[in-house]
C-alpha cells in the first residue's frame, strides 16, 4: 500500500479526449462558473478556491468548480493546503478552438456594460 | 385596423442589444439547437422550418427554434406559407464574437469524429 500523494486528492479531471462540446457549454452556461472563468482568465496566475470573489455559498461554490473541473474547463491541484485552479486552455483549444476565449471576451464586455465590475 | 402581414407572425424576437452571452449559450447548450445551428450554418441559404434534419417529435422540435429565437441566435421569416430561418451572425458577433463560429466549428469537429455525420 502507498501513501497517499496530494495529486490523489483531485483525481476525477477528464482526460483531453473525454472533454466534450456539450460539457463545456453546460458549464460556460452559468453566470457563476463564467465568473470564476473570467477570474482565474484576468489572474496573473493559478487561483486558490479560497480567493475567488463570488456570491455563493461554500457549499454552492464546492459544486460550481466541481462541474468546471469535470467538465474539463479548469484543473485543480493542491499546493500544499490550497486547492489551486488553473484554465485548460490548451485542452480546450483542442475540443472547441476559442470558444473560452469567445466566451470570457463576452463576459468582459457585459461586465463593462454592467458597470465595469470585473466580475 | 390594419391587415395582419406575414412579418407580425414572428414578433418576438429580441432586439440586438437584448441579446445576452447567458441566453445564447443556455441556446447553444443543447444538442438539437447545435444541429439546427449548424445545418443552416452550412445551407447554401436559409432554410425553411420543414427541411431541417432533426429527430425529435414536431412539437419538441417547435420549442428548440423558439429558443433559438428568444435569444437571438436564429431569425424566422416567413416567405409565403414556409417559416424561414436564418443566423443573426451580425447581432451575435456584437455580444459574443466569434462564439457562434467557435461552437459550429467545434460541433463539426465532433460529428467527424462521431462517423462524418453533418449533424
């Protein structure tokens, strides 16, 4: 029996294959993963879970990264206690070429019109 | 009173800046609205309600254009008895440019590796 590494702890991320069209959109469909989307997209790097500027619960926010990470749009990994997320973006460009770009330029822009909140 | 015109038939369009990234991805985010997305993307012309290559029941099949319309990814116009369709790629690509390119073309990708449909 080995021990457990961290890598272990965050297992259940789809292989670049398995990432389909359908996934993603259904994930890109929700203001909330958009929003951490265009977050970790506008970071100067990888995000921790807890440092994300978003009005939902715990419980809430667990849920939303859960179908971001199974859908393959984001990867997480722990950094010592943090769970880390970073964009797919070279898996994705394989699926749907600009779509995440597509998308976060849109959402940008709504935000803008919104009232310039970059969330 | 006025005469009703085949154009009153099909009101409920939203205007371009009623468009959001929201509705058209919830559109965008169904497997049947892709397919009719993508057979007009690739008609010569637009494409009346009855040539469309879906295998949903009429009704089910009635409600994926209607939401294709309410959010402004499709137009429908009447030419004599025939509902025609045709992409608001002008108005999409004001909210979210290149999101619809992005989602034909990954969907096309899919379909080749599915067996070379075109649906």
């Amino acid at each position: 029996m080995t021990a457990r590494t961290a890598a272990d702890r965050v297992t259940d991320h789809p292989d670049a294959d398995d990432i389909t069209l359908q996934g993603v959109l259904e994930a890109l469909a929700d203001p909330v993963r958009r929003s951490i989307v265009r977050q970790i997209a506008h970071a100067p790097g990888d995000m921790a879970c807890g440092t994300f500027d978003i009005s939902v619960t715990r419980s809430t926010g667990t849920h939303h990264f859960r179908v971001l990470r199974q859908s393959g749009v984001i990867r997480q990994y722990y950094a010592g206690t943090s769970k880390m997320n970073t964009l797919r973006r070279d898996d994705l460009d394989l699926v749907c070429p600009g779509l995440l770009a597509a998308v976060v330029e849109a959402a940008d822009r709504e935000a803008v019109r919104a009232g310039g909140a970059r969330r």
